[in-house]
C-alpha cells in the first residue's frame, strides 16, 4: 500500500474492544484504514446485558470507547437494533441522540428478530414497545419475515398499536 502511495481506503468490522488496543488502533490507520463498522445494538445498558453483550459495558463508557476510535483516525459505522424486552418508544429518540452525539457516520438501524426456541423469543413475546399480539398477527399473515418485516409491517404494528410512553 504504501509503494503505491495507499491506493485503497479499507475498512472492517470490529467489537468496541478495539479502543482498547492503541497499537492496533494506530497499525489500522497506518495501512490506511479509515472507517470501522461497530455492533453497538443499543445505548441502553440493560439491553446490552439481557443479550449478553458485555464488551459494550465492560470497563469505561461506549461513549469513552467511540472517542478512542475516532480519535486514531477511524470513523464509526454502526448497528443497532430496536424491539429488546427494555425497549419502549423512548428508544427511537434514545438512539437517534446517542447516534448524534457520538459522530456515529453511519447507523443501520434494525428490528430484533428473534431466533425460534432462543431466550428472546419467548411464548409470551417479552417485548414492551411492540404489543405481543400485533407480534402474532404479523407472523400468522406471514409478514414477518426477514428482510421484509421492517419495511413492510414494521409502520403498520406501530400505527395499529397503542405504544407505551416510557
């Protein structure tokens, strides 16, 4: 790269552990590195410890970490998800604030889609922003299907449905 005076702008996925490891950090940005991709999930803590997510709360703060990244020169891309058993609407403006405020370049947002007989996929649904019978109707229709419940029936729970407010 460096004979061919860096032709190519690289980039990867990485867990938040990243910011703690300075010489891979500054290695990255040498070889012309400059983006990085980072499943965040949520800023709520209780989520990130529900689904076991314990490097995004392991040790100083996500917002901490991020600027540690940003700092060698790498901008975040970012994923998170909406629908854990701790979310509510509040969630939305939650996020959108945390994704402000943090420089996050890119956010891909999506809704949980829990695996079949896993922890999160319960009989009773355990989700509090999305009513569990909405959640039953879309799968009887068959609408719930990757790829396509977001887009196509995610508006419509939300419209049909009554949401808490906190």
């Amino acid at each position: 790269m460096e004979t061919h005076n860096y032709p190519l702008r690289l980039t990867t996925e990485a867990s938040i552990d990243l910011a703690d490891d300075e010489e891979l950090l500054d290695l990255m940005y040498r070889a012309n590195f400059r983006s990085v991709f980072i499943g965040i999930e949520t800023p709520r803590i209780d989520s990130l410890i529900e689904t076991k997510k314990f490097q995004n709360v392991r040790g100083d703060s996500l917002e901490a970490k991020l600027a540690r990244i940003q700092s060698a020169g790498l901008d975040i891309n970012a994923g998170f998800i909406v629908g854990f058993d701790n979310d509510n609407k509040a969630i939305f403006d939650n996020q959108f604030r945390f994704i402000q405020d943090n420089g996050i370049t890119l956010a891909m947002v999506g809704m949980l889609q829990a695996i079949p007989r896993s922890a999160t996929a319960s009989p009773s649904c355990g989700c509090s922003f999305v009513p569990c019978s909405a959640m039953v109707r879309l799968h009887r229709w068959g609408r719930s299907t990757p790829g396509t419940f977001l887009h196509s029936t995610f508006y419509r729970v939300v419209a049909l449905s009554d949401l808490p407010s906190s």
